[in-house]
DNA sequence: CCAAAAGTGTTAACCCTACACCCATGT
DNA sequence: ACATGGGTGTAGGGTTAACACTTTTGG
C-alpha cells in the first residue's frame, strides 16, 4: 500500500490529508436469492443519516488495505453475515452529489447467495428480503444501482449458470425454470426447456423420491465439473 | 457537488484533507479503432514519473465535480483530441499497491472510435495506434486493463452491434466481416456472414461503385433506426 | 371432484454449416 | 497467366418452437 497521504493524530475530523483531489470508496453489494417463488434482495433499513431508517443496499467504505472486491465481501459478511457463491462488478455511480455528506463514489456489485432467512449483523439493524418487483423506496442512488444490477445478472446468465448459485444443491427443473423465467422476465414452454436443459449436459441424473411417480418433482443437482470442461472447449451456447 | 472536503490555499502539496480514509480516482481509457486492417488500441508515452517514458493507456485523474464518465471523456479528448463513438466502463481496479505514490482507484472504460491518425495532446508527449496483438509493455496494470477490455468488447458484441462505431460511414462486407473475426478470434465463411447480416436488416442496401462489377466490394452503411427499432422489440439475435 | 402441478413426444420451421465455381483486377 | 479478392446458391443437420393429454395429489 502506498503512503502519500497523511494522517493527523487520530479521532481528527479531517484525519487523512493528500495531494490529489479524492474520493471516498463504498462498495455495495445487490445480493440476489431464490426462494423457489421470488426473485429476491437483500435490504438493511439504515441506523444513520443520512436516509436514517430507510432502506439500502449493505455496502460500505473500502479500506485502505483492501481491494473493492474484498472490501464488498467484507462488507456483506459484517451486515448479513452472509457469504456469495458468486460475485460481479458493475458499472460504478459517481455522480458528486449521490452521497450529501462528501464525494462517495461506489462501486455496486451483484452478489448471489442460497436463500437462508437473515438479521442484522454490525452495522444494520434489520436486515430483510423483498421481491424484486416489490422493492421499497432506497436510500440515495440505489434504486439506480438495483436496475443495473438485475440486467447485469440477465446479461450474465447468457456467460454463466449463475442460476446454480441462486438454487440449493438439489433442485426441482419447475424451480429452475421459474428461475429462469424471473431473471430473464419471459416464459418457456417446459418441455422445451427441460430438454434443452438436459442436452447442456451439465446436470447430474434426476432423483426420483421414492416410489412416486407423479405430482412431486426430480431433483436435480448442477455438475460444474462438465460445466468448466464445457467452458474451456469453448462450447457456451448458454442462450434461451 | 458535496464539500465535506477541505481545501487548504492553492499550491499547498496536502491540498485535500477529508474525514473517511480515501482514494484518488482515475478514468482510464482503452480506445480501440480498426484501420481496415488490425484492430488497434491507441497508447501515449508517460510524461512524468512513475513509469516515465513507458507507453500506457491514456487516462488521468477524475476531478471532483466530474462523473467518472464526463472524466474519461475530457482525458480522452485533452490526451488524444479524440470523441468517442461508444463508451463502455469495465470492471475498476484497485489494487492498493497499483500505483506506488498513493491508492488509486482506476475506472477502466473501453471507448470506440473511428480510425484517424492521432498526434499527442496536452498531457501526452507522444501517442500511438498499436495492433492488439502487438502490445509493448504497459505502465501499472494497465496490460491487465487491456486484456480485460477485450474481453468486453467481446462481450459487448453480443448485445450491441458495436462493430459500427469502429468502422466508417460506409464500408464493404469483407471489412466487416475481418472486424468479427478480429473481436470475437475466429473466422466466418464469407457467404454465411453476408447472409447473416442481410437477415439481421441492419444495413442499407449496397452502393456498388459505378460499373465495377466485381473485385470492388460493395459499401454498405448501418441503419441505426432500424437497429433502435429492432431493439425495443426484445428480438436481438446477435449471435455468431 | 376439481384445481394445480409434473411428466412426456412429435412435427414443422428456421437457422447454421459446409462447400465450389466464376469473374474481375493488379502484378 | 496467375494470384488475389469478391460475388453468389444449395443441401443437410441440428436446434428451436409449438402443441395436448395423462397422472397425481391437496383442498
């Protein structure tokens, strides 16, 4: 880590001092699950002004030391305790005037974790999932960095099975598709769907419980082995 | 814009004193351009220390009532005298060691233009178009920078038809066509491209130089209106 | 018993791929 | 005349899209 700048003695208000004009980091995390029904995010309802109480996006200041990219695992580990399966930058917000107390540039991501329900860690009182068509009002730009990240997601769903990370080791093929279909916003026809599912190959063989038949869905489970052999062959025909 | 930051009196080496730990920021550019030939990336040489005399790519610091978009464009313009036709963030880097004066977050874009030989700005003692595959060695990470910038643009290219930006108003389908296969590495037969493109009706119909019938290649121009049409419509095919 | 969810196959249209020959020009 | 580059069409294979009925279970 370089050194240019300065600090005063501690507890200063103005504790860090530089040559060049500068920009505090925040890095903020849009963290996506599925609950098998909804699409969903989570949200922590602010302690502090500004936007006291209401809610954001878990994210804060990237330290010194530290990579926005671990800052933002950092981040999401201290407020919700929780750890992504995946994570994706996106484009960053640095509009001077998003942040009424100084020059806050932040740097989103999209993470995606397997539904458990959360509280608060640290820095959030209460944490809470909301379905992405069912978001509140946010605090500062975050509405903005949200919609950013659910294309980012869509259009990273056309690289990656990113839905694997949204689903439990086990899974149904309805629950995937539904899957797809929120993400992508449209619907598929199941029979098509499944088949195309299974010729990807990147599926390990259905669990049937036993004995029935009918009604209760197989279970699934993702096979990232066949999927990075896929991957470095070059063969990602990943489109729906 | 926020003032939470302090300015002491101009020329002061500690100009900028803040409360929360900060970073400068920068907004650096990877300009790519097609001569018909190579895809190319335009590179200056470092005035100043670190890196003095290294090729790298132009950028600079992002000044406080500036986006980090409105940044990239001014630098771009200031180092190179060039406007972008298209302009695209990629993901920031921040190692805290990336730069050894201080830590400086860079805001990586690629940016699009159409070729024109190029002469140094104000910054920028020297500045030149370098093959993609023929890259010296860069400044910082900024061959990191690159690399990933290639990769967006291939990316890009699936959803937009960023191809246009690159090329002149009019151009013939071969130098289309070598474009693709110079972004996304590998080749088309030649009468599938043509195919494909006719079908995808983004190009107006062909001018063929006046009585020349053969072994001049027709030019062809993009129609934006079409495409804008064709997007709103969800129907974006844009797969090769 | 009725509604809701899961399972299953076939066909037609479309798209992608592979492939070969001719013509015009410049050297 | 020969090498280079541009133009053109067709046939086969694969993928996608559209489509309906049966079974089971929970209410």
């Amino acid at each position: 880590m370089a050194h240019s700048f300065y600090k005063f003695r501690k507890g200063e208000v103005y504790a860090h001092c530089y040559k060049h004009p500068q920009a505090a980091i925040t890095a903020d995390c849009v963290i996506f699950s599925y609950d098998g029904k909804d699409l969903l995010v989570l949200l922590v309802r602010r302690g502090q002004e500004p936007f006291k109480d209401c809610w954001a996006l878990p994210g804060g200041f990237v330290r010194p030391e530290e990579t926005v990219e671990e800052g933002a695992r950092r981040e999401l580990l201290e407020e919700t305790s929780l750890t992504a399966e995946y994570m994706e930058q996106i484009r960053v917000f640095s509009n001077p005037d998003r942040d009424p107390r100084q020059r806050v540039v932040t740097v989103p991501f999209f993470a995606l974790v397997k539904h458990s329900p959360v509280t608060g860690g640290d820095d959030a009182a209460e944490a809470k999932w909301f379905p992405v068509d069912q978001m509140p009002d946010l605090a500062f730009d975050h509405k903005d960095i949200f919609l950013e990240a659910k294309e980012a997601l869509k259009r990273s769903l056309y690289f990656n099975p990113v839905t694997f990370d949204l689903l439990p080791e086990k899974f149904t093929m309805p629950q995937l598709q539904r899957l797809y279909e929120l993400i992508l916003g449209h619907k598929f026809d199941r029979r098509n769907f499944a088949r195309k599912m299974n010729t990807l190959e990147i599926l390990d063989s259905p669990e049937r419980p036993s004995g029935t038949p009918s009604r209760i869905a197989s279970t699934f489970s993702f096979n990232r082995d066949k999927w990075y052999y896929m991957k470095k062959d070059g063969s990602t025909n990943f489109e729906f």
